[in-house]
C-alpha cells in the first residue's frame, strides 16, 4: 500500500487491548475481494437460471440452456443442458473429424487398408492406444505374449490362423482352447514316448526307439492325439491345437528347460493336465466393428500376419 | 440492529448457526435426489449380487481396492473410449454402500466384468507385475490361499435387506423377487438358501483354478467378473439415459 493512502485512511482497532499494547486492527475488506464476491453471487444466479439446478417437489429446474445432438437412429433432438447429451454431441463432432478414415476403414478390405501408407499410420496410431488398454495386459506391449497365458501375435506362428478374416474372428468372437486331461488314460512311460515323439520335431537327441513308439501311441486310438493336433501334428487352425512341429511353445516351456529330462516333464504336464486355461475374450459389444477391424490389421501388421 | 460482530464473539451461536447453514445446503441439494423420479433410471438386467459376489464385494472393501480404483465412469468422451459407456445410477442402486470411489492410481472397473478371463484376474492379482511390469498395485496373494468364511453369509444379506435390498426371507418377497428379476436370479437372493448357492456358484465356476476350495479369490473374481456387465447397452439408444438428467 502507498504511503498517501496509508495516511487517507486511519486505522480502526477492533477496540480490544491484550497485554497492555496489544491490539487488532479492524480493516474492512479489500474492494476487489469485495467486488469479486458479489459477481459470483450474480454469476451463481445466472447459473440457476441457465443450467439444471434446483430440485423441486418430484422433479428439478432444467434451465433454459438447451443442448442438440444426433442420436444412433439419425433423429435430432434439442433438449434442455445435460453432461449426457454433451457428450453425444461432443462424440457427433469427433466422429465427423475422423469421419474420412472410419469411411475408408468400412469401406476398404483388409489388404487395402494395409497397403495404403495413410491408413496405415491411422492403423498404427489409433491401434497401438486400443492395444495397450485392451490386449497388453495378456499379450503384452508389443504383443509379445507370455509363455503359459498368452500367445506371441508377432511371430508367423497361429494357433487360430493369421489371414485377416481368422485374426477378425479371434477378436470379435474371442477363443478358447480346450485338451482333455490324460491322467488316467496312458501311463506315465506312454507320456514320455509322447514328448520324446514331439521333441525328435525339433532334433533334440531323445531315444530314437522311445520317439518311434510315441509316434505309434500319437496317431492310435488310445491316445488319439491326431484327432485334434492332426496327422502331421501341425495342429488344426478351427480348434486352435498347437503346433507341436515348431520350436514355438506356449503351455509346456520347452524352451526354458534346460535338459532333456525337464523338457519331456513340461510337455508330460501338458499331457496329463490338459489345458483349459487358454481363454481369449470376446470383443465383440465392448469394442465397435471398426475398433476391431483396426485392430485386426493392427495385429496383423505387428509381423507375423499371413 | 443485527452486527455480525456479535455473532463472531458469540463462539456457542456461531457453531450452531454455521453448521444450519451447512446442513439447509445439504438437505435441498441432496435430499430431495431420493424423491426425483428420473435419478434411478428405469433399466433391465441389474440385480443385486449374489451371495458369492457380496463376499467378494466385502474383500474388495477390505482391501481397499477403492482406494486406487473407481467404478464410477463418467459421461466424458475419453473415459468413453477407454471404459464404455457411462455408469447408470441403476447400476450402483444396490450397492449399499457405493464403489464410486474418488481416487484413480488405477484404471476404472466399473465395466471391467469379463474384460479379461478368470485366469488372469487371479494371476494379475497374486502378482500384478508379472502381467503388467509397470504396475504399482500391490500383490494380494493370500487371496488365493484364504478360505473364504461365509459363516455369517445370512447376516449380511439381512442387514442388506433391511437397508433395501431385494434379498427375499419370507414367501411373499420371494414370489416379488421371481416377478421382477425371473426365478434364476430370485433363487440366487433367497437368504434361506445363500449357503448352498454361494457353494454352488463357487464350484460351478471354479474362479479360482483350483477346484479343491472356496477361497477369498473365488468370491473377488467372481464380483469382479460382473461388474458393469448386467445392463445390456446393445438393447438401448445411445441417447435413452439422456432423459434421465
């Protein structure tokens, strides 16, 4: 405060003493203080009057702000200020902007989509945040997958298959993987002739005798496991069986165990356990067609597409 | 003539005085909420948790899970896109008290009923960063290995149905509850057979993975695995619930 008002205004005192000299100074309240407490008192008027505020009886004031938006069905409709109808109208807009691609991604195959460089970077960017809220937290960021939950979607490996429409249908309808237990059913020596069978794919040095006899029990009746992994045991595409022929694993983790011993026990686990632990969430209701047709080309850009 | 000087020298009066002012806010902001018609909005599908659910509600509680999650997504359009569709006033209707929650360290959970399966559920939380390695949640793993006590099952959904919840003791609310909710879910709230239902949907389900018992994981899954999933959005307008407000 300047010196020259100081001096205009003498100093009130709240009248009290403490302590012999002690005493308060009364100032009355600053005008801008002042000023701005009273427009919010006008302004919380206006607001009454604008938006919906006051309840009465069964029902509340709405306000004479009024809001319009296009719904589902096409309709327009005006009514009175709401957060809900602002959202549709704030969505209304968002959908126009990006308009120009969610019209090409409907309109557009799936090859298309990834051969034209624009729509790609669309794929790219839009893909990468619906992957991350969605599918990272199985398949990981990157889509690398997890060895015992969930499958890697950047190899060339599928279990469910990696054209367009197989990766459209995973995502919409989701999947889940079903083996029988064979506990029970074959001894413990018919399992280990069984992993031996599967390990000789990838040239590891099992007993060539133990191998053959798996390969016999592999396409018999009694274990019958051609049935589902196929003759070749390359695994069929529409029950989603593995291919045990690769070096790519994900239930029994080959990989990481270092002898032959512990490797014929991981896939042995697989066998006697059966898997039902394979489950792949449906999309379809929580994510829009076009949110799943850009995630399909997502995926199958992310490497291994077919 | 009235000096505010007085009131403000008067501590006794001024305590008084401040706390009926505070409260005729809250009574004309808040109260009349309970006689508005449109505030529940008129919706099919949601119904109060079954027995095995509530348990799993009650650990959620105790946990404090609210503390880092909300289940309250609200009519923006990011949260939109990331979540779904906006809660429902419906949808919280018997949740005495409410999940809304206020703080987010973590996503919304409000729709995250069958985002995800069983299995990852249990293993996000036993361990969350082997899932999601910047994860800062904590790890819940004796959920996994504490029997679930539901010895006082029938207690809780008393004291429920005395705050208003529909969970039928008598004849005549059950034959209520078979007419508004289908007899399905009019069985799953009849308090006589709470035990026996919660067992059965325990094991029926096996949320847990491991069939041998009824653990603390069985029962929080298994809420969590319906959150937000009981109202079928697909059957409504996308404007329906503006009306509402």
């Amino acid at each position: 405060m300047s010196a020259s008002k100081q001096q205009a205004h003498v100093p009130q005192t709240t009248g009290h003493v403490w302590d012999g000299d002690l005493q308060e100074y009364n100032n009355p309240l600053p005008n801008w203080w002042l000023m701005a407490f009273y427009a919010s008192v006008v302004f919380a008027v206006i607001y009454w009057f604008m938006y919906p505020a006051w309840p009465i009886a069964g029902t509340f004031t709405t306000g004479f702000k009024t809001i319009t938006y296009v719904n589902n069905k096409g309709v327009e409709k005006t009514v009175h200020w709401n957060t809900r109808a602002l959202l549709l109208q704030e969505t209304n807009e968002a959908v126009k902007a990006q308009k120009p691609y969610f019209d090409k991604l409907s309109s557009m195959s799936f090859e298309q989509i990834a051969k034209d460089p624009e729509m790609n970077s669309f794929v790219l960017s839009a893909g990468k945040e619906l992957f991350s809220d969605n599918c990272a937290p199985c398949h990981q960021q990157g889509g690398a997958g997890k060895v015992g939950f969930a499958p890697n979607l950047t190899d060339d490996d599928w279990l469910y298959g990696g054209h367009f429409s197989e990766i459209n249908h995973t995502i919409t309808y989701g999947r889940h993987g079903y083996m029988p237990p064979f506990a029970g059913v074959l001894t413990d020596q018919q399992m280990t002739e069984l992993a031996d069978y599967i390990l000789s794919f990838e040239k590891y040095p099992v007993n060539p005798a133990s191998a053959e006899a798996g390969n016999q029990l592999f396409h018999s009746e009694t274990a019958a496991c051609y049935y589902c992994h196929g003759a070749d045991a390359k695994g069929r595409k529409v029950i989603g069986s593995a291919n045990l022929t690769d070096s790519i694993w994900l239930w029994a983790n080959v990989p990481a165990a270092k002898t032959i011993a512990d490797k014929e026990a991981a896939i042995k686990t697989v066998i006697t356990g059966g898997l039902n632990r394979g489950v792949m969430p449906t999309w379809q209701g929580r994510l829009s067609t076009d949110q799943i047709k850009l995630l399909t080309v997502y995926v199958h850009d992310l490497g291994g597409g077919q | 003539m009235f000096k505010h000087e007085w009131l403000e020298t008067n501590i006794g009066l001024l305590t008084i005085l401040t706390m009926l002012a505070i409260s005729i806010g809250g009574l004309v902001e808040i109260a009349p909420l309970f006689f508005i018609k449109n505030t529940v909005e008129k919706v099919d599908g949601v119904r109060p948790y079954t027995p095995l659910e509530l348990r799993g509600r009650d650990i959620y509680q105790r946990e404090g899970c609210y503390l880092c999650h909300s289940q309250m997504i609200r009519p923006f359009r990011d949260e939109a896109l990331r979540y779904g569709h906006y809660s429902l006033a419906a949808e919280s209707q018997y949740d005495h008290p409410f999940q809304w929650g206020s703080k987010r360290t973590g996503p919304d959970l409000a729709r995250v009923g069958k985002k995800y399966s069983n299995e990852w559920m249990v293993a996000h939380l036993v361990s969350p960063r082997s899932l999601v390695p910047e994860s800062v949640m904590p790890n819940f793993p004796w959920l996994l290995t504490t029997q679930l006590d539901y010895s006082d099952i029938e207690d809780r959904m008393r004291a429920l149905r005395i705050a208003g919840v529909p969970y039928s003791l008598t004849k005549a609310e059950y034959d209520a509850n078979v007419k508004k909710f289908g007899k399905q879910t009019a069985d799953m709230l009849d308090i006589n057979k709470a035990r026996q239902n919660l067992i059965k949907q325990a094991e029926d389900n096996d949320y847990d993975g491991d069939p041998s018992n009824i653990s603390e994981m069985d029962a929080l899954v298994a809420y969590l695995q319906v959150l937000g999933t009981m109202v079928d959005f697909s059957k409504y307008d996308d404007d329906e619930f503006v009306k509402y407000r």
